[in-house]
C-alpha cells in the first residue's frame, strides 16, 4: 500500500468533535478506563492518573505528516539519517509540545553504578518516562498482558526485576507511533520521552546498540519546544598496524540543530558505529524546555527491564504546573477530585 492510501485509511474526516482515526482495532489503553470521560482519555492500572487523548485539531494537522521530505545524511562512514525539517506542521508541534509537557508524568531517575569498584550515584540530567513492552508480550484490549506466541496471560515473574509493571502507549503517542511506522517502514513496541527543562539538561555521548534492539534497529527521534544541538561522533576507529589513526578519529562532531517539529530517524549501522549526544547549554536563551519522543523496537524481555530501570525508577513522579511554570513533585492525595 503507497503512504498517501495507509495515510488516507488512517484517518477519516474529522467530525467537529472528536477525532475518528480509522480502520483499526481500539488501541489498548483507551479502553481500560472507568469513569464518564472513558473515551476522551487513556488509562492503565500501571498509570499514576489517566491521560487525556489528543485535542482533535492536533490530530487533523498530524495527518499532514511528514510536514518535508526527509533529507539523507549517509556521507560518513556507517552514517544512514534520514532527517525531517520539519516533521511536524509548524504552529502544531508548539500545541503537541505544551500538551505533553502537561499531561505526562515524568521521573528524575537516580541509580549506582560501580565506577573503579567504587559505588557511585548517577542523577539523570532529565525528566524521563517509557511506555511499551518488548516482543515477547502483547497488551489486551483491557490492559492486560499476554505472552506474544500462547497468547495466555503473563506470569508477574517475567517482568518483576522492572521498576514499574510495564505500560502501554497512551493514544496521544501511539498515534505518533502509529503514523512513524507509515513513514518509515518500521514497527515500534517502545516511546521513550525525554524533557530537557533548560540548558542544563543533557544526555551524555552513548549509542543505542544495545543486544535487545537486534541488529541495526531503526530509531525514530522526535524533537519538541527548545533547538538543542544533537551531535554525532564515530566510535573510535582502532589504528590499522603502522599506520596512523584514521582520520575519522580526528573529525568534529557533526551537529544537528534539532528544532521542534524535527525528526530524525537512526538506522542501519548507526547505533553500531556511532555515538550520540545532547550537550549542555549554560546561560541567556537556554532556558526553555525541550521534549524528546523515541519510537524504538525490544526483541529481548530485557528491553523491558532496562528501560523501565532507567526511565521509570523507584523515585517520585513529576508533572508539569502550569501555574508555576515548572516541574512539580505529583502526590496523589493532594490531585485527587
Ligand atoms: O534528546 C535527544 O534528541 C536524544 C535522546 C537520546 O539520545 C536517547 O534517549 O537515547
């Protein structure tokens, strides 16, 4: 089927209302919900409170994806990009921005790690959360967990190392989820999100070439809000006997100057080969938050671990006050009613 026909039979008119995405069985999350307001939002056992499905004119300008056409960046050696300026409609990703910095929760994960047998504290330079599973297990229509191949519930034991029991997409990124997969030809079970609050954010150089994503996965990056410098480096090339070292080692990184609405999609011998990273940006006009959305693809159950481990944690949840204009610790009792 072309994009334009999977396009056109992913959405039908909009109705005034709400939006009618069709043809396709109900996604998992809508329909675990109680309460009057059950198909205006997405909800799970696993979620601290439910999340409101996206505003219908956000859905309408989505359909208009990919807002250019992708650029290829495969000039370096085991360098596939493809990039999109945007991905997303101008004017919309600013609404997409603000509605998701709103309505999910995110964590600040703290965890150890040996260094020089020394036990040290790692804190998370972002806000960070995940939803998804790994191939290994499927969500029902009601929220429920089956084994991919019996189809028979999931036993707690397979994912009881997890920080959190794992959970599915809400519409709001499914649907992005969705409509990424047209585009690029490949499936997705995981969105990992990141908000980057100001400059002092960051993510360190690191590859994602971890055995559960199988060899070369396909990551499709999101960016939202605030530009932030995306740079790339080669992993270190090993010198050649007698020779001096290649001249890839003494490249500058390449960088990306990721603005909202940009995606960027990863793939072949990238994460292989290549490191990534968003630096810090101290100082004036870096204090505006950024949201980072990844789609990726876990063959192995401990996808599920790792990223519930990293992404999740055991601390506290934040979301978003609008009032104060900053991440806020969520204690349930105090938004309940
Ligand atoms: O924020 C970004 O653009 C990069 C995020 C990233 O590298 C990751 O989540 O692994």
């Amino acid at each position: 089927m072309s994009k334009k026909r999977a396009l056109d039979s992913f959405f039908t008119p909009i109705s005034h209302k709400k939006p009618c995405l069709s043809p396709r069985p109900p996604v998992e999350s809508e329909y675990c919900t109680i309460g009057p307001s059950s198909i205006d939002v997405s909800n799970h056992r696993s979620y601290p409170y439910p999340i409101p499905h996206l505003p219908p004119h956000i859905v309408e300008e989505l359909s208009r994806v990919p807002a250019a056409e992708g650029r290829e960046i495969n000039n370096q050696p085991d360098l596939d990009l493809l990039y999109f300026q945007p991905y997303i409609p101008k004017g919309v990703e600013r609404d997409l921005f603000d509605f998701l910095r709103q309505q999910l929760f995110f964590y600040r994960v703290q965890y150890t790690i040996k260094r020089y047998g020394t036990e040290t504290q790692i804190n998370t330079p972002r806000y960070t959360t995940v939803f998804g599973v790994d191939t290994s297990s499927t969500f029902t229509a009601t929220g429920d967990l089956v084994d991919s191949q019996t189809t028979k519930p999931v036993h707690l034991e397979r994912y009881k190392a997890c920080a959190s029991q794992p959970r599915p997409m809400p519409q709001c990124l499914d649907l992005l989820r969705r409509l990424t997969e047209i585009f690029t030809g490949a499936t997705y079970n995981f969105c990992l999100v990141n908000y980057y609050a100001d400059g002092a954010d960051s993510i360190s150089y690191h590859s994602d070439d971890e055995r559960f994503l199988g060899p070369n996965p396909s990551i499709a990056s999101f960016s939202l809000g605030a530009t932030r410098d995306f740079c790339m480096k080669h992993k270190p090339m090993p010198p050649k006997d007698g020779h001096p070292p290649p001249e890839q080692n003494l490249k500058p990184p390449l960088k990306l100057p990721l603005a909202s609405g940009d995606m960027v999609l990863m793939r072949g011998k990238t994460q292989a080969n290549w490191l990534h990273s968003i630096p810090k940006r101290k100082g004036k006009g870096n204090e505006s938050g950024r949201i980072n959305i990844t789609f990726r693809k876990g063959v192995e159950k401990y996808a599920t671990q790792n990223y519930y481990q990293y992404n999740v944690g055991e601390g506290v949840i934040w979301k978003w006050d609008k009032r104060k204009g900053e991440m806020k610790e969520w204690v349930e009792s105090r938004n309940k009613g």
